[in-house]
C-alpha cells in the first residue's frame, strides 16, 4: 500500500464552470497550497491529490479547457491525478446531470464507486470529498470498503430546495445517509450555520456526523485578477453591453424558479414608472442547464421591459460579476432568490463590492446568516411585487453609511473542514 489519498468527486468544476458548486471545487484547487499550509494534517503525512470527473465530451461547450488544466497540474503536484468516470450520455452537462432522471444518478454512483474502490486499492487510507446531488449515494456502492471515508458536502438539500427534484433528492438523501452512518468516519459537510441547523433538525444527523465545510471566497482565483485596472474593467463590461453611464441593478445566478428572476422582472417594471429613466438593470443568468419553460416565462416578462431598460447575458461569465461590483456605477444588488444553502454570490458581493453599494434581499435564514447588521441592506419580506417594487424604490433613494463586512476566508474555512474529517485517520 502507498500513501493516502484526497479525492474530489464533483458534478462541476473539475473540467466545466457551471454553477456555485464548480467555484468551490476549482477554488479547492487553486487554493490547496494554501489549504496545505494551514492543515497541520496534510503537512505531517503524505497525501496524493485525485479529481474524479463525470465524463463530458471534451467538445461540448460546456467544457472548460482551463479548469480542467488548473485541476490536472494541482492534481501532478501532489502525486495524484485527474481521472473521468464514465456516465450513460457524455454530450453535454445537461445530459450529464440528468435532473429529470434519478436512475441514472444511482449509476453515476456506481461508476464513481468503480473509480474509488481503485484508489482504495493503491492507498491505505482515502478521503473523497463528494459535491453534488447525483453523487450524494456514493457510500451505497462502497459498503464492503472501510479505508474509504466518504464526506458528502451538501450545497442542496431536498427538505429546503423546492425544486422539481426535491422528492427525488429527498429519497435520495435519505438512503444515502442511512449507508453513511453505519460507517463512523463518514461525515456529511454543512456549508454554513443555516444547513447545520437543518441537517441536525430535518435529517436527525448527529454533531459528530457533520464537518464544517463553511463557503467562503478565495484569495487568488483566475476569476478575481488583483491587478485588473479600471479601463480594463470598464472595456470589458461594455463589450457585454453594460451601460455604466447609467444607474445600475444587478442580479446573477443560475435561470432557475429558485433564483427569483421571475419576481423581479415585473418589480423592476413598475419600477421605471416611478424612478428617473437612468436605471438599467442587469441580469446574468446562464442558461445551459436550465428548464426550457422558465427560461421561456422570463423571455415573456423581459418583452414588457423597454428594449433600452435592460441586459440579460445567458452564460456563465465568471469575470462579470467581479467587475461589475467594483464599479461605481452599479448602485444596487439584487437577491431574489427562493431557497438558498449558502449563496456565493452573497459573499462575493460582501468581499467584492464598492462601499456605497446597497443589497436588497429576500429575508429567508440562508441569505439572513451572511447579511448581519449592514446599514447597506434592504431585505424582502416576501416577493410579491409591491414589496419588490418598494424596497427597490427604498434601496434607490437610501443615503446610508458603509458599515464593515464580514470576511469569509475560502482557504481557512476549507483547511478546518479537511482537519475536521481527517482526525479521524489519527
């Protein structure tokens, strides 16, 4: 037997750039020096790093030609490697996902499991950190394997997310969790104190089952380039037809029903009868994944928009929102959203915005545990349209005084997550 093993097993962000789950999984890559160097753990034994992707055609759009050789090169660094696994259809993340169809999350399980119980093979010891719905069973196919520690971090839950799949997932969750606690040195990763609190009262998990893997935003990432200077910025979001001589609303995530889009589109309607015809609104809301009827709902509000009120940008765009929060031009930030776990675009907007700016929110426990007592805040009691409409109007008219932000350290919170789960290896 050689040395242990990290594994990262992730629906995105080992070779595609999706939605939030690919940011923490690349930003565990980028920042894994660093997470080294504050896991006495990790500096004490010897550890190889392994990425097991779900396969994608590697001419789908989807793909990310630099993700993928940022997790490779990590991956040669320690010892270990990227490796994909394979799943019934490959075309694309759509397919690869398959939201719709639940069998085939038991069999990327099973092809995972094949791919792990390989590993277990050359290492004494494996950690798999697990990201994603589909995966969420991995410790179902891996119950005669015991120097495996499976750790399944949550960034969805099917007793808060109330999506289509929810019942599925909540099924799924169940059976999964059940085969995870027969095993003692499993743990289920909670990314902040609203999913702990969840998992401990809606999934009867125990506090010795769960490890704190607490979201948080990166030091050095690709995305967020220190040195970007402001004509740079300025030239780039104009080129997305972004006007910054207006008054800017910003809001971004996924073009899902759980993001609100669909409540603040009408808001924003009324909006403009009552506000000067400066604002413009900005949406970015990628669409690769998305349900072809939302997306068609959003398209009907946005034709009762002047054609001049608004940009909608419908891929993902990992730069924008980056330079887009450090312009003065962008005066207010919108989050609508429905159901959260913990919302990166929340804490980016905490570590990346400009002083003056104001954030207007749906008031629901998985935004309301980052927002704390900021004089910038404008939450939402509810997303029927009048109230939208009036904390918009309140958040455009709001003289308010910059108030200190938390800070959320990508790297620290990771580095006591991964010393969480690896103790129990001592």
């Amino acid at each position: 037997m050689k040395n242990n093993a990290i594994v990262v097993a992730s629906i995105d962000g080992l070779a595609t750039l999706e939605c939030g789950i690919a940011s923490i999984v690349h930003w565990f890559f980028e920042e894994f020096d660093d997470i080294r160097a504050q896991s006495p753990t990790l500096q004490t034994s010897d550890w190889s790093l392994y990425a097991l992707s779900p396969e994608l055609d590697v001419s789908s759009s989807d793909y990310s030609e630099t993700v993928h050789g940022i997790v490779s090169s990590v991956c040669k660094k320690y010892g270990g490697s990227f490796e994909w696994f394979p799943v019934a259809d490959s075309s694309s993340l759509r397919s690869v996902w398959s939201l719709d169809k639940p069998r085939r999350w038991d069999e990327m399980c099973q092809s995972l499991a094949a791919s792990v119980r390989q590993l277990c093979a050359r290492h004494e010891r494996v950690t798999v950190l697990v990201h994603g719905v589909m995966l969420t069973a991995l410790r179902s196919y891996l119950l005669d394997i015991d120097n495996v520690q499976v750790v399944f971090i949550a960034h969805s839950l099917g007793r808060v997310f109330s999506d289509k799949a929810s019942d599925n997932r909540t099924q799924f969750e169940d059976r999964a969790f059940a085969d995870m606690a027969r095993f003692p040195q499993d743990r289920i990763g909670y990314i902040g104190p609203y999913f702990k609190d969840i998992l401990t009262q809606s999934y009867d998990r125990t506090e010795s089952q769960l490890a704190p893997f607490v979201n948080g935003i990166p030091k050095n990432s690709f995305r967020f380039p220190a040195d970007t200077e402001s004509a740079d910025r300025k030239s780039y979001l104009a080129s997305q037809g972004i006007p910054l001589e207006k008054q800017l609303i910003f809001s971004w995530g996924r073009c899902t029903g759980q993001k609100g889009f669909d409540a603040l589109i009408p808001a924003y309607r009324e909006f403009l009868k009552r506000a000067p015809d400066t604002w413009h609104l900005v949406l970015l809301m990628p669409q690769e994944v998305s349900p072809t009827e939302y997306v068609a709902l959003l398209d009907r509000q946005l034709t009762e928009l002047p054609a001049s009120s608004y940009t909608v940008i419908r891929h993902f765009d990992a730069k924008l929102p980056y330079y887009l929060l450090r312009e003065e031009a962008l005066k207010i930030v919108a989050f609508a959203s429905r159901f959260e776990g913990a919302p990166l675009s929340v804490l980016e907007t905490l570590q990346f915005g400009h002083s003056d700016l104001k954030i207007v929110w749906h008031d629901i426990p998985s935004i309301s545990q980052f927002m704390g007592g900021l004089q910038q805040s404008f939450p939402l009691e509810s997303l029927e349209t009048r109230y939208v409409l009036d904390t918009l109007l309140r958040a455009s008219r709001a003289d308010v005084t910059f108030s200190t932000r938390g800070e959320y350290s990508y790297s620290g919170n990771t580095a006591i997550g991964l010393e969480s789960v690896l103790a129990w290896w001592k």
